[in-house]
C-alpha cells in the first residue's frame, strides 16, 4: 500500500478513477472498458478479440476495486498479464452478469464506451438494469481512456520506438532488393516475412504496395502488377511490437524516376519537412497540417493531395490525435503521429512520404530513422 | 429483367428484400448494411474495414434500389466488384450524408445492424433523424443478413470446401516437419508462409501453436517455447480463400505421447466422432454438444471442457449456428460448423481435435480431410 510503489498499469487506473470524479454530468462511480486497446492499456492483459461479436474480457473500475472480467478460456492468461487487477471468471455471457456483478460494487453511475459499445449489447444492458431492483444510469466515457492514451509515457515511447526501428530495417532491406518484374505481392511477402522473422508480433495493417499507376490509390492492396523502371513504388508498412505499432511510408524508384514524379516528390518532401519542423507542444494539429497543404497548395497539386498529414500512433495504428485540416487539437508533450503528406495524380501515379514523430518539450523527434529518402 | 437470370448476389439481395416486407412491428422500406460480411454477402464488394470505427463502405437496399455507398477510396473498387449495386462516393462520414440520402429514396422505416453499429454512431443519425424534417423511424434487422447466411448455397460450400482443404494440406506439411527444439512461434510462422504461398487472402484468425503446458489454454497464443517430445502440441488454424474461412485443430505428439495424454486424446476423438455422427438436419445443436459433452462428462473430465463444441464456419470464421449446451437451434442442410471438442488440464496440457462439417440431407460430410489423428 505504499503509494510511491506504483506500476504503469496502477497509475494509469489511477488517473482513470481521477477523471471519473470529473465526469461533466454525473459522478461515475464505475467505469467499464471494452475496447481492446483501452483493456491493455490499463492492465496489461494482452489478448485479442478476433471479433467484434467476441470479447476476451472487459475490466470494471470503481475508486477501490480494479476487476477484469473474461471466461474460462483467458483465466490464465488474464492472471498472469494482468497482475494488478482480480480476474472474474464468468461462464455467461456479461451481459448477462453484469448486472449481479455490478449489483455487488453498488454501481448507480456505470460509464461505458459508447465508440465501441453495440447499439444490441447496449439495449440488452438498459433493459436488463430496467428489469434490475436498483437503478444504474448508463453514462458514455466520451474516449476517456482514449483521451489518456493520447500522451505517451516512456514505457510507450520506447515501445513505439522500437517498433518504428523495425520497420524501418525492414524497409531498408525490401529497398535494397527491388527489382524490376517483381509483382507488388511478392513485395508485400517480402516485407511480411521479415516483420516476422524480425520479431514482431503482426503487420500493424495490411502492407501497401502499390507501383506506377496504382501509387494514386492512397489505400491500394497489392496486386500481380510487376515493378518497373521509372515508376514510383510505394512502401506503406508498419508492425506491432510488444503491443505497438509503428506505420512509415516511402515512395521508391527502380533506375532513374521520371522527371514529373521527381518534381512532385521534392514537393511532397518539402511538405513533410515543413510540418515536421513546425511541430511542437502548444501548436494546433490543424496548423501542422495547412504547414504541408499549402506547399503542395502552392505548387498547384492541392486537389491531389485528398486526405489528413497524419494520425496519432500507439496501441492502434490509427488513434487520437489527428492531425488534419479539421478538428484542431492542441499538441502536447508525448503525443506520437504520422506526418505523411502525399501527392496522387489519377491513373498516372502518386508519391506519398510518412514519418512517425514524436512531440518533445521543444519540437518533434522523427522516430522513423530518415533513410531511403531522395535528395533530388 | 428475365426472372430466371439472377445471379448470386441479385438473388441473396431479392431475399433480404423479401424478409424486409415481413419484418414484425413495420415494413421496413430500406435495410442499412455495414456489416463487412454481410456487405461482401449481397453485393461481392470485398473491401475489409480496417478498424470498426474505419468503414469502407455499406449497403442501402430498397425494394427497387440496390446501392453502395462508399468514399473515393473505394469507388473503382466497388464498381468493378459490385456490379449489381449502383455506387455513391460520399466525401463526408456516412453519419452526416445519411439522412439526405434517405431523404431521396423517401424512406420512412429504416433497418439497422444492431449487432454492429456502435451506440454513438446511432446516437448521432438519431439526433440528425429528429432534426430533419421528416420522421424516420430505426428498427434493428435482428440478424437478417446473418440468419441468411446460416444456409450456404453451392458456391458458398465450394468455397468452404477449398479453404478446408487448404489448411489441411498445410497442417499435413507442418506436422511432418515438426521437430523438437523448434519454437511455437517458428511453426505458427510456418503455416503462415504456407497460408501465403498457397494462395490465401490472409489467415482466418491468428494461428494458435501451443506446447506442453501451454496447450492447456484454449486459446492461446504463440511462444518462444520450445517442443518437446511426449508433449501435446496443438495446432489450430484457418485461411480465408476467396472470402471464405476455414478453421481446424490437430493435436499431434513428437515421439511416444505420455500415457496421461494418449488417454484424454482418446476420449476426445471418440466425443468428437460421436458429435459428428449424431449431426443430421433437424437435431438440435445443444443435443449434439451434448453427444460430445456426456462422453467427456462420464469420462470424468466434464470440467475441463469449458467451452461450446463448434460454431459456423462461412465469410466468416465465428457465425450462427453456434453448437453450445445453450442456445438451441434447428440444424438444417447447408450449414456449416466446427466440431471441436477439448480437454485442457491446467498447468499439464490439453488436446482439441477440431473438424468442418457440412449438414446434409441425410448427415455431416466433413470438410477437413481425416488426416493427422492418431488410432491410439
């Protein structure tokens, strides 16, 4: 009980229950986390749910308790990850419990994820608490947990790092072994092969490999199309390492890159480094973002360059804080995010460029080390 | 417009339009589709949803309408995969472009995925519903689109069939080249590369290699443990194959299995034989969990069995019917479900044997080729 002793997991439970007293509407006496990432992020425990319809366990948090919920089938492991938190086993559907459960902690207040959360699971729940003799009013977190993970610690820092560091290996090495008349889905092989043997737990999502013309499809998925001189080849890949990703991009070129394709390549490259540089705490994400919009604005390439600068990275590949040129965030210390500014001109070809950076007290470090970059 | 030419995606859409007209408390004018399965099912579009708060696209389906309504990501893509839909490409969130669009197709009773939309996403179209100056009142589809995926059609077995037996095959291989001293990890990876290389789309969910002790957790993932003779090594994997999953356990042994272990392994091939024997349209499917679970029961091992016999196997790899001890449901020709009963001895070990079997007029056909089980 010595308060000084506190693991990640514990602080992070800690500064949950904080927040829950601050709840704008009500004060919420117990807080229930569903979403996969969240889970981990407060206790560790590791598992996935391979589907939406099947969960490994949720926790149920008050001011005294710290309770992760699962079935037979995750005890163990759920003991084992989570050391911090009692483990429930339940052999019902928690729906189903959850009431009872919820009956014993003497819930009133319950917060529940309303991102994640089904509208069926919701209204089984409201009608179940109905039917119960005490009244629970269901309150959504409005991404409490999601707020929190938005700030880094060092744990995470050091894990986002690495997992940028193998990417970026693995990057180098598929460069290096291009070669023409390779199809995009021997590529994509090659990188997944390599986060595997590398040490990485899975793809963080699906590799982009996407050369000549189908380098203008921003979210294009490997084809038998074969590699050729001249063309841009886009890389898009990361890996989740020890529970985070990381998520780069290049844009390649086999011999010598066509004259329109190095134009807007320096461009795209011009655009990132600005943003990157403009990054620190305190600064706007959206501002960041008009900092590489309007280079490629002003270079006359702003209706090809169609989506965000970037996303915040962690547990998820894709997560808070967005950095795009709606929804301005104020940037803070810890945040980590893409900068991946792209240029995409139908049917003709795209060059996209996306670096992980973290925000320091006084600018941004590039996780991603800066090789297989063009100095046109 | 001859009624006999209908393809398989205009006949699937044709009977959802006829469960729309006999839905109970209205007659729902348009079902909302953004389920990924269930949009792949009516319309062929094959593109995933990277993360649930990701959609690439989703279904609106009148009685005389049929459209798919996706951003400009997708758009080629929905086209070339989707003839039978006309294609929106929308800029904004669906959640802001919905209510106008329903406003042009004059629809008053709308069917939604309850199952997967989340709360907040229905919070928000119900306030923007309330604000627009016509009523639209939601209904959840209860399953629709699910319940009609239970039946497979012929393509549908086909393709189940195929990536049965892929996996098999590739269980075959990786049985035979089991060694000890060889870690979970590198085995897991050895069916993935084999996954790939054969032709898979991808894995149908992660693959589970687990050892020793290991194997006593059902679910478990893969390890830097190494095999180790007389043990129990589980292996449980699946591949998608033309959207379709497949999913199989083998429990194998390096050199003479321990004499604990031949006995279990035994009783559960025989509840599992006894399972499938007893499947045949019209039996119940808690009275086939039920075949299994009495053998596993009178074994004296009935605790250690703490999950369901089997669930649906189709575009996805969890869906209805769900073979458990709750939840009864009618088995009928054409569906298609795992049998994979299992004993797991904490801290000891476990065996599962996990078969596909296809409901025929007369019985089961098993999908997954008898290979890889020991006659102890």
């Amino acid at each position: 009980m010595t308060p000084h002793y506190t693991t990640g997991f514990r602080r992070r439970v800690n500064a949950l229950r904080k927040r829950m007293t601050l709840y704008p509407d009500a004060h919420l006496d117990t807080a229930w986390i569903i979403q996969p990432e969240n889970r981990r992020y407060l206790s560790g425990f590791k598992a996935a749910d391979t589907q939406i319809t099947e969960s490994s366990g949720s926790l149920l948090i008050t001011q005294d308790r710290a309770v992760l919920v699962t079935d037979s089938r995750y005890t163990t492991q759920a003991q084992t990850e989570a050391p911090e938190f009692e483990v429930l086993t339940i052999a019902r559907s928690l729906a189903k419990e959850l009431p009872d459960i919820l009956g014993t902690f003497g819930t009133r207040h319950l917060g529940f994820e309303g991102g994640h959360l089904t509208w069926e699971t919701y209204h089984r729940l409201r009608e179940a608490f109905d039917a119960a003799p005490r009244d629970v009013e269901l309150h959504p977190l409005n991404n409490m947990v999601e707020d929190m993970r938005e700030i880094k610690d060092q744990t995470e820092r050091e894990a986002l790092t690495d997992a940028a560091h193998l990417i970026s290996r693995i990057i180098e090495t598929v460069a290096a072994d291009l070669r023409p008349g390779m199809t995009e889905k021997e590529v994509a092989y090659h990188i997944e092969s390599l986060a595997r043997t590398g040490g990485a737990e899975s793809l963080s999502f699906p590799t982009i490999v996407a050369s000549g013309p189908n380098s203008a499809l921003p979210h294009a998925v490997p084809t038998d199309r074969k590699l050729k001189e001249g063309e841009p080849i886009i890389l898009d890949a990361g890996v989740r390492l020890n529970g985070y990703c990381s998520d780069m991009t290049r844009t390649l070129f086999l011999g010598t890159p066509r004259e329109n394709f190095r134009h807007i390549y320096k461009i795209v490259r011009k655009a990132q480094s600005a943003a990157i540089h403009a990054i620190t705490p305190s600064i706007l994400s959206t501002q960041v973002d008009q900092m590489a919009r309007q280079i490629i604005d002003e270079a006359g390439y702003g209706e090809y360059f169609g989506h965000g600068l970037g996303h915040g990275v962690g547990l998820a590949t894709h997560e808070a804080p967005k950095l795009g040129p709606r929804g301005p965030v104020l940037l803070k210390e810890g945040m980590v995010a893409t900068v991946e500014p792209g240029i995409y001109i139908p049917e003709m070809g795209g060059v996209r460029l996306e670096e992980m950076v973290a925000v320091t007290p006084t600018g941004a470090e590039v996780l991603t080390p800066n090789q297989n970059l063009y100095d046109f």
